[in-house]
C-alpha cells in the first residue's frame, strides 16, 4: 500500500459526524416531551388522574434518556477539547 492511501486510510472520522445520532435522538426526544407535557397538562385540566399519571412517567422516561445521551456528548466533547493541540 502506498504511503497515501495509508494515511488516508488511518484518518480520523469528523468529530461532529459521529455526534450526529445522538444530536438527532436528543431532538426526538424533545419533539416527544413537548407533546407529553402537553398530554400531561390537559390531563390534569380535566381532572384524568390515569392520563396525568402516564403522561408524568413518559415525561420522566424521556428526560432520563435525554440527560444520558447529554452525558455523552458532554463527555465525549470534553475528551475532544482535551486531545486538540494548543495553539
């Protein structure tokens, strides 16, 4: 294998690519707590204690998902920073 091709091959992926799925299931996430916080106020507008209940642990569901996913990114973005050289 020529020196090139080696070095092409050894090439590191894009940092911000590789954050993209997480990105993209944080905003799912998002777009689902804005619909249960509705689902949740509603339900307690009109008194639906079962609906109010459900909407609550979906909301609590979907948060915990979403602190996990910010996590890693934080994590993964600090080890990003720390690896970059200073200039």
């Amino acid at each position: 294998m020529s020196e090139p091709a080696i070095k092409q091959t050894e090439q590191e992926p894009d940092f911000y690519t590789g954050c993209t799925f997480a990105v993209d299931e944080i905003e799912l996430g998002l777009n689902v707590l804005i619909r249960k916080v509705r689902d949740l106020y509603q339900a307690n507008q009109a008194g639906r204690a079962v609906d109010q209940k459900l909407a609550s642990e979906a909301i609590s569901k979907i948060s915990g998902q979403v602190q996990v996913l910010a996590d890693v990114i934080t994590r993964v973005t600090i080890a990003h920073i720390n690896r970059r050289p200073r200039v």
